[in-house]
C-alpha cells in the first residue's frame, strides 16, 4: 500500500458519517411520529402477506449493510493506492550457473532423481542464468544460459518424466529404454560406440557454456557423473578441471552412489581442486546444501543497484468498489416498488 493509513482514516469517517447521519434520521422520526392505536389489528402479523413482506424487508436491509461494508471497504483500499514492488537486484545477473549432467547407461537409474534435485535448486535461484547439457560419448546442449525460469523448469520437468519412463526392462547389455528417452538423449552417444560417460569432455563442454568471458562474472558447473569412464576422450578429467580453473570457473560434483570407491575418491579430489564440494545424491540434505554453497559465493558486482519497480493496483478493488455501489443503487430500488 502506498497510503496504508488511509484505510483507517477512510473506515473511521464512513463509521462517524453513518451513525451521525443514522442518529439525525432517528431523531427527525420520533419528533414527527404521531402514533395511532388500532383495535382489533393484532391478527396482521400473523398474515402469510405481512410475514412475507416483513422477511422481504429484513433481506433487502441485511443485503445493504453487507453492501455499504464492501463498498466502504474496497473504498478504503482504492484510498490506500495498493501498489505490486518488484526489487530486482542485478547483482543476481552476475551468477550463471551450468547443469552439466552424464546421460551415460550407467546414470540412467539415477538421472531422474538428479533431474529433480536440479529443478529444486532452480527454484531457489533469483536472478542466476542457467544452462542445461548432457553428454555421455558427445555433449548435447539442451538449452543455453537464460534466466527464463518457467522454460527452465519445463525443460527440468521433461528431462525427469522421460528418464523417469524411459527405462523399459534391464537387459544382459544394459537397459531396453522407449523412443521417446532413445530421441531425447539422441547426440550423447558416439557413432563408433567406442567410448561413453566421458567426463573430462562433458566437463570441458559445460565449461564452453558460459558466454562473456571478458566479464567479471561468478560461474559456477554442477557436475553430476559417477566417473566411469569408458575408452580415451579428447579430455582427462584432470585436464578439463585445469582447463575449469583457467577460465575461473568452479565445479560443484553430484556423485549417485553412497560408496565413492576409487573413481568418486577422484573425481572428489579434482571438483575440490576448484573451490567446489562433492555431494552425494543418497544424503537427504544435498540439495540445500548445494543452494548453501551457491548462495555463500561471492556475487559479482556489475554496473547498477538494486531497483525497485513499483506498479499501482487499484483495479480490483475499484471494481469491488462499483460493483457495491451499483448493487447499492439497484436494492434502494427495489425497496421502492
């Protein structure tokens, strides 16, 4: 509200008009009431008519009263100036964040669930642009960094349904999965079928995502793979983590399993390396502790404050506002016939 005090201001008159106004009626009608006694006439009250017509009036009047409170009640607000303030803190603008997850066969159990754990922590963002890649043999960028969050969260939500339905039956070779997870993860294979979950290359990708390298900006990967390599990529893990650390770019490792063996004890070393933690996906607090650690980072300061945008309103309250009137205007009438 733009003027809050004026609620009370405006109520408090409506409340002193109306009794004052009430008060004089009242005394003007007893000082001109000539009362007249008629014998025999008491039988009238007993008269389906009279009952009829005295339940009419007691409906017409608690209908006014219930539309003079609306009316002075949405007048009050209409006084008040309800405004909508928006800040928009564009520090905020300074984060970009990239979802850089492994759709090898080995991740498909626990890709839905992960895909969950992203839209969680997309919901908590104000501000940040998120990416969204998947790679096993290849990267496939699904969508690049935007702070659209309603597209986001589609995408989030699309990625969860179809691994979630994806997987058909579990076979001597792998999985049998549907067309729709077949066309989904279409690009994240290698042609040759000679290697797959190839880390070091998913990360380098991800790290490729962020644009305006010549801005101070916070960026941030959150890496989620269980390291299983299979065949020789273009990059080690080690490799892309440098090739991270280059570009200032910190790694955040979603890891499934509870038991980290030697391929997790890895790639927890290299994501450290870079400022970030390794999460396990099996704690239940792993998701608020990754939107912790984002929040705890250094954002950022570009050109500008943080900016209020205030928009009036008053339309809903000023149509309350005629509708009582009309309503007013239209029972006074209807006591007249």
């Amino acid at each position: 509200m733009r003027y809050g005090y004026l609620i009370a201001v405006v109520l408090v008159v409506i409340v002193l008009g109306a009794a004052i106004g009430w008060r004089r009626v009242g005394l003007k009608l007893h000082a001109s009431e000539r009362r007249g006694w008629v014998a025999n006439t008491g039988y009238v009250r007993n008269l389906p008519r009279y009952r009829t017509l005295m339940r009419k009036t007691r409906m017409i009047v608690a209908a006014l009263l219930a539309v003079f409170c609306v009316g002075a009640a949405s007048l009050a607000v209409v006084a008040a100036n309800p405004v909508d303030r928006r800040v928009e803190d564009r520090r905020l603008a300074s984060r970009d964040i990239v979802l850089c997850l492994d759709a090898s066969g080995s991740m498909l159990d626990y890709d839905s669930e992960i895909g969950e754990a992203f839209k969680t922590l997309v919901e908590h963002f104000n501000g940040e642009r998120v990416s969204l890649y998947l790679w096993s043999g290849r990267s496939v960028r699904k969508f690049p960094l935007t702070d659209d969050y309603p597209m986001v969260t589609e995408y989030l939500d699309e990625l969860s349904s179809v691994l979630r339905n994806g997987i058909l039956a579990r076979t001597s070779n792998g999985y049998r999965i549907s067309r729709e997870l077949a066309k989904y993860l279409e690009g994240t294979d290698d042609p040759d079928e000679q290697v797959a979950s190839q880390i070091g290359d998913g990360l380098a990708s991800c790290v490729l995502g962020f644009d305006h390298t010549d801005q101070e900006r916070s960026r941030t990967v959150i890496l989620a793979s269980d390291n299983e390599v299979v065949g020789q990529g273009l990059y080690s893990l080690s490799e892309a983590i440098d090739f991270a650390k280059r570009q200032k770019v910190e790694v955040i490792g979603l890891f499934p399993g509870d038991y980290l063996g030697t391929d997790g004890e890895d790639m927890k070393n290299q994501v450290e390396s870079t400022g970030g933690r390794l999460y396990k996906m099996t704690s239940s607090d792993t998701v608020d502790s990754i939107i912790k650690d984002i929040e705890a980072k250094q954002v950022n300061e570009i050109e500008g404050d943080a900016r209020v945008t205030v928009t009036d309103r008053v339309g809903t309250p000023a149509g309350w506002l005629a509708v009582a009137i009309l309503s007013f205007l239209g029972l006074l009438g209807v006591t007249r016939l």
